[in-house]
C-alpha cells in the first residue's frame, strides 16, 4: 500500500503524475478538498475501485439513523473517472487517511489532485 501525494492544481494548471495503483490498495491524507483521478488503460476490462467509509452509522436527530455507504465506481475500459472530495467526517481513517482498493490493478493508475483555495 502506497501513501498517495495530492497534487496542487493552481492557475497555471498542472501536469500530473499518474502511479501505478497499489495491489493492496493506496491511502492519501485527507483535508477534505482531494479528489482521485483513475486511469484504466485496460483494453477491455472495467475496473472496480472502493473509497472506504469510515463511519457507516450515525444518529441524525431529525432523519433517526443514516447509513454512509463506501462508494465504489466502476471504470469501463479505456476511460478515466474523477471521484470525490471525500467528507473527512465520514471517510477519514484513525490517521487522517482515505483508504482505497481496486478489484484489480493490472495497467490501472492513479493520482490524488485538489484545486489551489488561496
């Protein structure tokens, strides 16, 4: 498992680098404003990838219990997918991390991006 390192996107924009996603999985600390960008170079299969909920239950006083699903996107083959920002309140690991898996890894890459806030 690699810590992923989220890139800046400012007004000059940004070239990013893509990594090759971890077989057990990557994590990247969480400030709440990163998104990951998927990149499946799979010729023909679509790839699964998981964002881990951290807390799955909690009591809202008005709407009684709600559950947070971990959100899983499929990436057909050939594409790339965005997903994100991550509530740190709900996906945020004891470390401060989002904890990511894929169904598998074969030429699937990945980076963390946010957008420059100042």
């Amino acid at each position: 498992m690699a810590t992923l390192t989220p890139q800046k996107i400012n007004d000059l924009g940004t070239i990013e680098t893509l990594a090759s996603a971890g077989a057990t999985g990557d994590e990247f600390v969480n400030s709440g404003v990163e998104f990951i960008h998927i990149q499946n170079g799979h010729a023909s299969a679509s790839r699964d990838v998981t964002i881990t909920a951290q807390v799955t239950n909690v009591h809202h006083q008005s709407f009684g219990t709600v559950t947070k699903s971990n959100v899983v996107k499929a990436v057909a083959a050939g594409q790339d997918a965005y997903i994100g920002p991550f509530k740190q309140s709900a996906f945020n690991d004891p470390n401060n991390k989002v904890q990511i898996t894929y169904d598998a890894v074969t030429t699937l890459k990945v980076a963390v991006l946010y957008l420059d806030q100042q």
